[in-house]
C-alpha cells in the first residue's frame, strides 16, 4: 500500500509543476485534464502526508523518552501519535480503493411494472412517489421524460431524470426487482398480493462519452395520450427513437415540442448504451472480484416491502428497516448508507487481496 501511496505523491507534485507550467495552460484542454486529476487524488496525498507527520512524531518522541526529564511528556506524545496511526492508516485504505467515475452524474431512472397486473402498476407509482420525495429531500430536480400511467393511477411503466450533485452515488444500488407483499385496493377479500415492479438506474452521459452514428437512428413522431389511451396532445409531439443496431427504443412524450422531446429521448438512448458497454467492460474483468451491491442486474430481487409487517427488507445485505411509511415518504438515507458502506468494505477486502 505505501509504494502505491509513494507513487501517488510521486505523481501529484508532477501535476503541480505541470499545472503551473505556462505553456500547459496556454493548452486549455491540456491544463483541464490535468488539473482534474491533480484534485482527484489531493485528498490521498493530504492524508498520506498526515500519516507521515505523526509517523515522525511518534519516532521523535521514541528518542525524547531516553531524556529523562522529557521522558513523561515524550511518553504522552508517543502514545498520541501511535493511537492515531491505525485510524489514519484505515482512512488511507479507504481512500485508495477506486472512484466510480459515474458518481457525480445525474441519472435516468426507469421503473416498470412487473408481476401482479394492476397491482404490478400501483407498487410502480408508489415507487415512483418514494423517489420523488427522496429528490425533494435532497434538493435535486426530477423531470419525467415518458409515462405510461393506468387508469388506477399507478405506472405500466415511468422514465425520469433526476439532477443533481451525486444523484447516480446515491441511486445507483435501487437498480433491481422490488417485491411487494400487501392487499391491494383491487382485492375485496383481503388477501395479501406478491407483486414487482424493476427499478434501472443510469447515469445521464454527455456525446463524448458514447459516440452514436446519427445514421443508426430511426425517428418516429405520434400523439401524446395519457391514461387510458386518451390523446392529450394534437399535434405529434412525442418522440420514438430507435437504435437500428442494437434495437434499442427510448421514448419521450412529456414536452410539448419535438425538439425538447428528441433531446431527452436522445439522452435515454445514450445512457442506456453506455449501460451496455459498461456491463460488457465489467464481464470482461471476470477473474476480479465483483460485489452484488450495485451490480445493476435488473433481474436480480434485491428488496421486499412487506406491509402486514410494516418491513422493508434488503436480500443483499441482510438489513430490514420497520419503518415502512418514513421509507415510502423517501427517508432512504439509512438504506443507502448501509447499502454503500458494504460496498465499500467489500472493494476494500478486493484491494487487500491483489
């Protein structure tokens, strides 16, 4: 870990000069990039540089002991530096596991009924709900790009995007099936319903990150229409975008223009092709470790809201939460705490087995 830590330093006070270089920030581009990455690992190189510093001062007060009139206070500073040593040097282990470079993203978030019909699109809506609050919370802007509401007022299926700082770090683990075990509204003899609906969560990707051949996409216009079938809208604003090679769709239907329909139509498409190639880049690191959490496998039942039981359970890591109504009101944070913490751990124990 220390050589790691050394080539880190190593390359941080070579970023220095080169950002203070006048021909490199002539190089706008050039200084961006490296100005980037400079603060990308500042944070490593402040604290590598801390656990040196009281490294030493645990050193020097080792030789001061032998003073025996600076032995008692020599004594007290060696065992300050010593007891801190460990927890600087866990911080530095935490540091050093790799960034997902997508955290900082805004996302797409699509939900889709799954098993259990009527009932299937209800547990959508309640969903959609919970993330809604969850971004009010936080004070991020959700926009919704395409809707295909019932007549009950639940979701066959819902694409939003959520803006915000963090929004993917945040989000990224509720890709997945979630189960519902509840009565339905539509059940008269009370008997409690299995139902799903998957939740993918994307992170929204600019043109220079996945570069799409205009050629490959087919464009198709119609109506807008709500609820059951009803058109509100008369002119053909909606907007159907086709990915001819992969077959890929992405629609919008929100806006009143064409034009602002395409836009978000075309960041749908883009984002889920870079889900693709993102999982296709993780398949082919095969031999490394890799955790559940986050995997992003829509397949994958990841959670069950149980509501005789007032329980939220979470099947990837054991953890139940009995405070149903504060969850569905989007009190998510204790969830997605626990939910990155193992994550990490889990990245950690990968790093020290390499």
């Amino acid at each position: 870990m220390f050589q790691k830590l050394e080539a880190v330093e190593k390359r941080y006070e070579e970023l220095t000069k080169l950002i203070s270089d006048p021909e490199i920030i002539a190089n706008h581009n050039e200084w961006q990039k490296y100005v980037k990455e400079h603060a990308e690992i500042s944070d490593v190189v402040e604290k590598y540089r801390e656990y040196k510093k009281v490294e030493k001062e645990m050193e020097d007060a080792k030789e001061m002991m032998a003073d025996k009139e600076l032995k008692e206070l020599a004594e007290a500073d060696y065992y300050s530096a010593k007891e801190r040593l460990p927890k600087l040097e866990e911080e530095l282990k935490m540091l050093l596991i790799p960034k997902d470079k997508d955290d900082d993203k805004n996302i797409i978030c699509e939900i889709r009924a799954g098993a259990g019909g009527e009932e299937a699109a209800l547990f959508a809506g309640t969903l959609f709900r919970m993330y809604n609050m969850y971004a009010e919370r936080k004070h991020w802007k959700l926009e919704i790009l395409n809707e295909n509401a019932t007549e009950l007022g639940g979701y066959k299926e819902i694409s939003f995007m959520i803006t915000g700082k963090g929004a993917y770090s945040r989000l990224k683990y509720e890709s997945g099936v979630h189960r519902v075990q509840r009565v339905p509204d539509t059940e008269s003899s009370g008997r409690i319903h299995t139902s799903t609906a998957t939740v993918a969560v994307l992170p929204v990707v600019e043109d220079v990150e996945i570069e799409i051949n205009p050629a490959d996409i087919k464009m198709e216009v119609f109506r807008a229409s709500g609820a059951g079938g009803q058109h509100v809208n008369k002119t053909s604003s909606a907007v159907r975008l086709i990915h001819v090679p992969t077959g890929i769709v992405a629609e919008c239907q929100t806006e009143r223009s064409q034009l602002q329909n395409r836009e978000y139509a075309m960041k749908l498409l883009r984002s889920r092709l870079y889900e693709i190639e993102k999982t296709k880049q993780d398949n082919e690191l095969a031999n490394e470790r890799k955790s559940q959490i986050g995997s992003g496998d829509r397949s994958e039942k990841i959670r069950t809201y149980n509501y005789p039981q007032g329980r939220i359970t979470d099947h990837r890591i054991g953890l139940s939460i009995f405070q149903m109504e504060d969850f569905l009101n989007g009190n998510l944070d204790n969830m997605i705490d626990s939910l990155t913490a193992a994550h990490m751990a889990e990245k950690l124990k990968g790093n020290e087995e390499e």
